[in-house]
C-alpha cells in the first residue's frame, strides 16, 4: 500500500498485524490491576464453596408451618465457624450472614422476623419459603470453571476474584518497552521559558502521562530533538531499540518534515504513511529490523491525544496480550448538528450532556488540531463517517469514551 491513503480501519488492521506479545512473567495479586492475564483462572473450590447464610437469622428445617409455633434453639453458628454441636431435639439454630448452614437445616428465617420470648424460644411472625436465604454450595460455579480467561485486562473488580480463588501470583503478560521522541525546532520544555516563535512541547508530556496511566513502565523519553538529519537518526537509532518508538511531528508535507526519510534511512520498513481519518492523516507505521513498531504522530496537539487511544493504544493494548483492544463505542443522539467537509472520517471531540432522561453528544467547538485547549473539557470523541458531510442534530453516532471520568455536579 505504498503511498496509498487506507481508512483508519484499513490502517489500524494493517498497524495491529505487526505486533506481538511480549512473553509472561509472574506479579503479585497487588500489582496486577492494569496487567493482562496469561493463564486462565479457574475456581479452586465450589463458589460458594459451602450452603452459605445469606442473612442473619435462624436457620430451620423448612415444614411450611413456621409461624404457627415456638422453636427452641441449640445455639449460635458465627462465619467462619463449622458447627459441631448436637442440634437433635433442637428446632433452629441461630446463624449469621456468611456462616456455613449445618445439617439438617435449609431454611433461613431473617432475624427481624423473629420475637424471642422470655423462655428463649423464637417465634416467626411471616412464613417461610423452602430454601430462603441460603446460598447453595456451587450455585455461583463449580470447582474448575473458567472464571476469567486468557487476556483479560484486570481492572480492581478483578481482584475479587482473583483473591478470592488465592491468586497471590498471578501470571500476566510482559509489557512492551517504549520510547517516546519529540522532534521539532520550535519545541522547548515545560521547564524553559518560551518567546517569539518558540512552543512548549506539551506532546511528549501528554504521551508519558497517558503511558504511566495505562501502567507502562519500561518507557524511556528521548527528548526534544530538532529538524535535523543527523540528530534525529542519532535518536531514532536509540528508539528502535524499543518495542515501540512514538514519535510527535514531522511526518507531514513541509519542507522539515524528515522524519518519514530519516526512520527509512535507519531501515524502518513502512507500513503506511495517509490515512483517510481527521485530525491524524499523516500518520505514519513501520517496522524496524529489529521488530519495533514505529509510529510518527503529526505534531498537532489535538491528533495526538486523539490518535494515542484510538490509534496507539490499540497497539500498545494487543502487544500486552489483551483479547479487546479496540476502543468500544456508545451510541448517542448528537446534541446538534455536526459537520465535516474533510472527505476523512472524522473524530470531532465532545463530551456527554444529559437532556431530560436521556444523554447526548456536545461538539466541543474547536479552532482545529491545534487547538489544545480545546480538549480539556472533552471527554472522548464521536464519528462522522467517511462520506458523510454532515449529521443533523439527533443522528446517532459512535462515541468514544476515551477520555472522561463521566463524573457530574448533579446525578
Ligand atoms: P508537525 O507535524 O511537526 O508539522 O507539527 C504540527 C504542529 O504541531 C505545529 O504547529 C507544531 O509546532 C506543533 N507541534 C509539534 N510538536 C509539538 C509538541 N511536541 N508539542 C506541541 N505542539 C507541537
Ligand atoms: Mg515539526
């Protein structure tokens, strides 16, 4: 596909074809959110693993006649104790929400149903339905079922399982090793002061927080380095030592953009180089001989944060050895109209509203991919096909949520 322009899905298929997993190591059960699973997690035991109390109360034997009589009781069964004591003669046993239901009982009757009366026996003021408030032993799985498989990106809620199962190791998947450089002869860093033609370089800085978010931690920042042959193969050289080299700016049109003809002369292989998307038509993908994936970002801000996660996360997320990495979609009406006269796909940024019971999709008014600012109120981006010129206000579209925390001032 030389020169070719593909779609974003034609070139996101082609980009994904070139990466591999890394391997698998072993962390322990505190550090695995954020890794991916590398075996599958079977249950250890039955879940529950016993004919569990789910409420306080007394446990009878059910006879459909609860309320019509008094019950002695033998005793009291606390979680995490078996009861062993004698029950014969008794008629229910006073039990707490966890603890294991003993023999002959399979009833529980909730303790606000109860009056003790001043004997010491209860009575119940509401019958009571066979099996009530117990969980039967393997009613959730049984011993040996696969409860999380292969590939699964463990995010908190995991833990419960995995601790659960006594997962204390746990084998995930290495993560790959990544260099980020910026290339520009305007960029200075946050740190220096800027005047007359000079930016800051807020790429870089935006790529290593997103990567640290995302729990990469083999990732080294290779810097600033201007429009120049020489410097720049010195940092490409470096780069492709890496599982990935992420580059900002200089693949596109002008005059300074060498960044394409001086990753070629460092014997990176390219995949492509124009993709029918906006922002983001100048993406480039190759291949080192080495094997490292190479991504050149145009420098714009705004096609930057976009195409991090929806174009190198992707990426980054298959190397990792997840089984879901593309970004999945919600479908929302548009707030109001929407318009596109690149001829690309387009991702436009916005941000959900909530209009009566229902959420919708603002457009964030935006100057272009430059415009940065711009994004900080964004909370993912929605599509406009390709083809499409432009969607009346109610179209439903595709939103990424890539972005937000979808947090509110109000529910
Ligand atoms: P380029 O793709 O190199 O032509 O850059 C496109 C636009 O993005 C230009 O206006 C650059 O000044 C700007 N730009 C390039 N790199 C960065 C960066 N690291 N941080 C912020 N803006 C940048
Ligand atoms: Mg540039």
């Amino acid at each position: 596909m030389e020169n070719m322009t593909v779609t974003y899905e034609e070139a996101l298929a082609s980009a994904l074809s070139f990466v591999h997993i890394q391997g698998v190591h072993e962390v322990l059960l505190p550090d695995a959110v954020g890794e991916i699973l590398a075996r599958d997690v079977l249950a250890d035991r039955n879940i529950p693993p016993f004919r569990r109390a789910a409420m306080d109360g007394f446990a009878v034997v059910w006879t459909g006649e609860e309320p019509e009589r008094t019950y002695r009781v033998a005793g009291t069964v606390n979680p995490g104790v078996e009861w062993r004591g004698d029950v014969t003669g008794a008629d229910c046993i006073k039990i707490m929400t966890g603890a294991m239901v003993p023999a002959p009982f399979d009833t529980v009757i909730q303790v606000e149903h109860a009056h003790t009366e001043h004997t010491g026996h209860v009575r119940f003021g509401t019958s009571a339905r066979r099996g009530q408030n117990i969980a039967a032993e393997g009613e959730d799985v049984l011993k040996g079922a696969v409860l999380m498989p292969t590939g699964t990106l463990l995010s908190p809620h995991h833990l419960t399982t995995l601790a659960s199962v006594g997962r204390w190791k746990v084998p995930v998947f290495k993560r790959p090793s990544i260099a980020i450089l910026a290339t520009g002869g305007e960029l200075v860093e946050p740190w220096e002061s800027a005047s007359g033609p000079m930016i800051r370089n807020g790429n870089a800085h935006f790529l290593l927080a997103a990567l640290k978010e995302l729990g990469y931690r083999e990732v080294r920042y290779l810097g600033v380095v201007p429009d120049d042959r020489e410097a720049m193969m010195a940092k490409i050289r470096e780069g492709i030592t890496f599982d990935f080299l992420l580059v900002s700016g200089g693949v596109s049109m002008g005059d300074v953009d060498i960044v394409p003809d001086c990753l070629e002369a460092c014997g990176v292989r390219k995949i492509l180089h124009r993709i029918a998307v906006k922002p983001g038509k100048p993406i480039f993908a190759g291949e080192s001989p080495g094997g490292s994936v190479v991504i050149g970002l145009p420098g714009n801000p705004v096609a930057v944060i976009v195409h991090f996660y929806m174009f190198i996360r992707p990426l980054l997320l298959k190397a990792s050895g997840t089984t879901e990495y593309l970004p999945k979609p919600i479908l929302l009406p548009l707030a109001e109209e929407a318009v596109n006269r690149s001829g690309r796909k387009k991702f436009s940024i916005g941000r959900l509203e909530r209009e009566g019971g229902d959420s919708r999709v603002v457009e964030i008014p935006s100057h272009g991919s430059g415009d940065f600012v711009s994004t900080s109120r964004a909370e993912g981006v929605f599509e406009i096909p390709l083809g499409a010129t432009r969607l009346p206000a109610g179209e439903i579209v595709r939103f990424y949520p890539i972005w937000g925390n979808f947090l509110s001032q109000e529910w």
